[in-house]
C-alpha cells in the first residue's frame, strides 16, 4: 500500500465527525476530516488545532494545519501513534464545544498588471476574459485563510471564483518579487519573500506579508478573511514608502 498505514480505529468514522487518521511519520501523525477543501471539513481542523492550543497535550511538539487535515508531531519516546490517536479522539469528540474567534476582516491593496503582474494577460487569454474583468474577479470575493506554509508568511487563500481556476506554471519561476500576488488551481496568495513559485502572478502588494520585527509574524493568520482592492501604480508607491 505505498507505505501508508492506517489505525483499526480509523475506519470507525462515527464517533469522531468522521475523522481519519494515518501515520506520516515515526514521530507524526495526520488527522483527516475528508480529502475535499470544503468550510466544514476546515472548520474541524481550526476546532481542533484551538482546543489543542488551549489544553496541550504533553509530548506533542508541533501542530501543522492544512485545508482539511491536522499534523501532529510528537516525542516518539514519551508515546506512540495508538496512544496519541487514543487522546485525540477524546479531543475530537468534544469538537462542538469549541468556539472559533471571530475571524479578522483585512484589505489587501494590489496593483495588478504590468510588472507587478506579468501573468494577467496570460490568465485573461485563458479563460476568454479581458485583463480588467480578471481583476474585477479577484478582487470580487472574501477568501479565507485556511493555512500558513511553503514559507513563513505565506498564506492559502480560497477559493478563486471559478472562472479564474488556473493551473499553475509548467515551470516556476527562479525568483518570485516579495509581495508577488499569485493563482494557482483554486487558491490564491501573496508571496512574503523573493523565492522561487509556479504561480501565476497577477499583481503585487505594498504590504508586508512577513513582519519578524513586530507581535505576530505574519500579517495573515489562520481564519482570517480577506478582500483584494486594486490599486494605481501611484497608490502602490504610495503606500509602499510609509
């Protein structure tokens, strides 16, 4: 089977909002709700990421959410994956007393186009759509932070409305300017350092996405909500000189 193991408790799917669980590593576990990026599926995630935060678990080292699964690190010589599946299905079940934090509604300003963008033609020749009605899409909806990764700061927000569903590049780029706002498949998000990405790029922000000097280190954060506003090149200079 590919290396993939799963627990016997696993295929009960009843007792525990139809969680799954599989090992990923001799020191990791991964709890599923589902393969499909659904708001439900991630609403169980941030559930149970919250109510391991608020009443830690001794001998797990790090949590890492994703669209709709949980990892879970822990000291393989303080316990083993039965017995950290058997703690965190008493977790789970108490899922429905957990309540989520309003999430934060925050505006991105975005120069699309031009340097800034140089993929928004592309994308509009795609789907049979000028460059302003691909702006006018992206900016059209609230998208949600469902997690951090690939580097710090990084942000995956979903999802693109469906006339923008894009594949990502053949080939990615060698370096990606810091701020680069991108697409890629269903999700969309802001580049916090030059690096290399496949995403397709549609405009940049004048906002730091990575702020090590301040409380929190990303200015997005898991939950969040989020608006794109376009902006002028002059705006864009603007606001990145402040």
């Amino acid at each position: 089977m590919g290396g993939v193991r799963y627990t016997l408790a696993s295929m009960d799917t009843s007792a525990a909002e139809g969680a799954r669980f599989q090992f990923a590593s001799d020191q990791s576990l991964l709890v599923y709700f589902g393969h499909r990026i659904t708001l439900q599926a991630h609403e169980r995630v941030r559930k149970l990421l919250r109510l391991l935060e608020l009443e830690p678990v001794e001998g797990i080292r790090n949590l890492h959410p994703a669209y709709c699964s949980l990892l879970v690190k822990f000291d393989a010589l303080r316990m083993g994956h039965d017995e950290l599946e058997a703690i965190l299905r008493k977790y789970l079940d108490r899922l429905e007393e957990v309540t989520l934090p309003s999430p934060r509604h925050l505006e991105i300003q975005v120069c699309y186009g031009g340097e800034f963008g140089p993929d928004l033609g592309e994308v509009a020749a795609m789907h049979g759509l000028t460059p302003e009605q691909v702006i006018e899409l992206h900016a059209s909806v609230e998208y949600l932070v469902y997690f951090l990764g690939f580097v710090p700061g990084y942000a995956y927000l979903g999802e693109l409305p469906e006339a923008l569903v894009t594949p990502r590049l053949a080939a990615p780029r060698r370096i990606v300017p810091a701020g680069s706002v991108g697409i890629a498949g269903t999700q969309t998000g802001v580049y916090p350092f030059a690096t290399p990405g496949g995403w397709r790029l549609l405009g940049r922000t004048p906002i730091a996405m990575f702020r090590p000097d301040g409380d929190n280190l990303s200015f997005l954060s898991i939950g969040d909500r989020v608006r794109f506003v376009p902006i002028s090149p002059a705006e864009f200079a603007a606001l990145e000189r402040k």
